[in-house]
C-alpha cells in the first residue's frame, strides 16, 4: 500500500467534482480523503496498491465532464 497526495489543478469550481472523486476511488478500492480544495487546485491524500494510484490519477485527468484538470502533481506523503 502506497500513501499519496494528489495536487489536483485545472478549472475545478464545479461542486460535484468532490463527490466524483470520493466515489471513483470506492469504486475501484483506494481511500481518498480532501486536504485542501480551491476553485483551481485541490490536494488530495490517495491510499492503495500502487497499479490502483495510477488508475486513480487517470480517472481524475479524464474527470467528470464539468471540470477540466490541466494536470496532476503526485507526491509521496
């Protein structure tokens, strides 16, 4: 099991972008908890097998379609 965060930045003012992304990481097995959030980046700490981080980070570039995430700044915690 890996620990990150995810430093999230792009147009994400959209108020479902949270509720997105909380669900995506039930549905494939990480945990995901807020850290930070802001109209334009969100901090995100990610815990789960490393394959499943990476699905993670993916999920979130291709996002739910009210947001634009420009890119993705992976750091270990």
């Amino acid at each position: 099991m890996l620990s990150e965060v995810f430093v999230i930045e792009g147009v994400l003012s959209a108020p479902t972008f949270e509720g997105w992304v909380r669900s995506h990481a039930d549905r494939i097995g990480v945990a995901a908890r807020f850290r930070e959030s802001g109209a334009d980046s969100v901090s995100v700490l990610v815990e789960g097998p490393p394959a499943l981080l990476d699905a993670m980070e993916m999920a979130c570039l291709l996002g739910p379609i009210d947001v634009w995430v420009e890119r993705i700044v992976r750091e270990a915690a």
